[in-house]
C-alpha cells in the first residue's frame, strides 16, 4: 500500500534537483512527441530558442509577453500568500483596462503626464474593486473565494463585450465591433524600443519585495495567510486584511490590464487579457510566491509562448501541437511540485507478513 504524506524536510538543493529532473523529463517526453511529428526535437528546441532571443526583435516581443505576466503574478502572488485563492486575475484585467479605457476615450484633452497617471489609478482601483468584492464576502460570510472570482472572469468579459458591440463601438468602424483606439496621449511612451511598462514592472518586483518583506502590512499577511486565529490572538483586524490585500492583488492585475490596453492594443477588446490571468496562477506558484523569483520564471514562460509561435512558422507545425508541447512542460514543471511538499512511502501489510 502507498501513503501520502506531508513533507517538512525538503531542502533547497533538493527542491532545485526535482525541479532540473522534471525539466529534462518534460523535454524528453516532448522529444518523443516531436519525433512522431517527423521533425528533429534538436532542430525545434534551437529553433525555440532562437525564436525567443535570436534577434533584438525577438528578444523585445518575448519581454513585451512577460510584462503582464509578471505584473499580475505579483498580484496573485499577494493573494495566495493570504491563502485567498484569487481565480479571477482575467476579469480583474479586464475591468483594469475597461477604467483606463473610459479615462482615455472621455478626457482625451488632457496631456499625457496627466492622463496616463489617471489611467493608471483607474485601472488599479476598477481591478482592485473587482478583486475587494469577492474579498469582503469571503471575510464577511466566508464564502468560497474560488468559484467567486472564476465567475466574476465570466461577468466582466461579458461587460466588455456588451461595450464592445454597444455603447463604445466606434461609429467609424464600419459596422465592425471595435471600441475606438487611443488617441497619442493615452498611449504609454517607448523606451529602448518597447513601451515603458517593462520599467513599470521591474520597480513593482522590488516594491513588492520589500511589502512583502519589510514591512508590517506585509508582516500582517503572512501571519493572517498562516493562521487567522493567530492573527486575531495578535490583535490584527483579519477581515480588513483580507480585503485591503485582494484589493492590492485585483489593483495590480488591473494595471497589467491599462499596460495592455495602452501599450499594447491601443483599445480595449475582449482578448485583452490573452489568458494571461490564468497562466499567472501558474508562474506565481511555481515562483514560490517571492517577487524576484516570479520575474525570472515570467520571462521563461514568456519566452516559451514566443519561441513556441516561432517553431509553428518554422516547420510548419499546427498551433495546436505548439501548445501540446507547451502543455506538456508546464505539466511535469507543475508535477514537480507534489514530490517537493509531499512523500510516497510504502507501507507493508503486517497482516499478510503474519500469516505466511
């Protein structure tokens, strides 16, 4: 018989050995899966990587898919280390853009140093408000804060369709479903060639490192994720704990959000978000939560998206097997994680050795 149990003894070499061997397990699964393809998995791992850093461009367009990523990680990174399992970073992006959006479309007058500021604050506060509402239930009712924020994703894709075929569809767009694009104002400057949201991102992974770390409010949130009992027996308010901090963690997924519109899109769709939200939850996990962390493994996986594109181009492979052989590696990264926090140990039947 096999039993499960919690494992307390992992140390941090040990962890780095599972992880590299479920690596090279994923990439020779792959290999076996790219061969019955007919291509040589030498030749498309290469060219993956080329594809994610082979040129100044390539490189630009695979840190220009990290910046949401990483930014709504360290959103969701604040959640988890609450415990407050926050599902819903992809609605939270949403309504982050739908708030820089309706700055940008109703105070096009305004300069850019003021206007992209007022973009940014409203992103932070739609998202975080979208975020806060299933928040104050689970503090106040304590209700199921998974199922909460996953149907909340669905709420705001359908306001922004509703915009987008509605009140906001550009008179000028002849009968095709768009909101109008940003006038040059409320688009984020370049810089080195990209848009200065990877600046943005960068100062966020240290400031939230040192919340985290080195300062009470980030003290409070990890004794309240550890034990709110201990957190109540320490005099803390727990329920505004919980709501101000998903407040912090839908506000950041909305600034991804108003990065995407501005810098990227130049409007608001509903593929703004690009399942960004939902591959966040993955990169903040396997980050361990800490900041530093989340923006190396961002990049990989950002990296991993473009190089995958690229191998499509170049050996005619279908999409749809680009994201199996992604699939797959995020699977045996992610199966990892169960040798790490747990141990198999068999147990003999004393019975059955007693009877023989």
């Amino acid at each position: 018989m096999l039993r499960m149990s919690s494992r307390t003894d992992c140390s941090r070499n040990e962890a780095i050995l599972i992880r590299t061997s479920a690596i090279i397990l994923a990439l020779a699964a792959v290999a076996f899966f790219i061969m019955l393809l007919g291509h040589n998995p030498f030749s498309v791992y290469i060219s993956m990587i080329e594809g994610a850093f082979g040129s100044g461009y390539r490189i630009t367009e695979t840190i220009r898919k990290a910046i949401p990523l990483i930014i709504s990680s360290l959103g969701i990174s604040l959640a988890f280390r609450l415990k407050f399992w926050n599902i819903g970073a992809e609605g939270q992006i949403m309504m982050g853009a739908f708030g820089a959006t309706f700055c940008a479309l109703n105070f096009q007058s305004l300069p850019s140093y003021v206007l992209l500021p007022l973009m940014g604050l409203a992103s932070i506060i739609c998202g975080g408000i979208w975020g806060a509402i299933p928040a104050y239930f689970r503090a106040k009712f304590r209700t199921n804060e998974t199922i909460f924020t996953l149907m909340m994703n669905y709420i705001a894709l359908k306001w922004i369709t509703y915009l987008q075929y509605g009140p906001w569809k550009d008179p000028g767009a002849l009968g095709f479903p768009k909101i109008p694009g940003f006038t040059e104002n409320a688009v984020l400057p370049a810089f080195f060639g990209l848009h200065i949201g990877w600046i943005i991102a960068l100062i966020l992974v240290v400031v939230l490192h040192l919340f985290v770390n080195h300062t009470k409010r980030g003290y409070e949130i990890n004794v309240v994720g550890e034990s709110e009992n201990t957190g109540r027996y320490a005099g803390m308010n727990v329920k505004f704990i919980i709501i101000y901090t998903i407040f912090l963690s839908g506000g950041l997924c909305g600034l991804a959000g108003m990065i995407e519109a501005s810098g990227v899109n130049k409007t608001l769709s509903v593929e703004i978000t690009r399942g960004v939200g939902y591959t966040a939850i993955i990169t903040s996990w396997l980050s361990s939560l800490r900041a530093p962390v989340i923006a190396v493994v961002c990049i990989l996986f950002a990296a991993m998206i473009q190089g995958g594109t690229f191998i499509q181009m170049a050996f005619q492979i279908p999409q749809s097997a680009a994201q199996i052989l992604q699939g797959m590696i995020l699977f045996f990264v992610l199966g990892s994680e169960f040798f790490i926090r747990y141990r198999i140990s068999i147990i003999k039947d004393n019975k059955m050795e007693a009877e023989q």
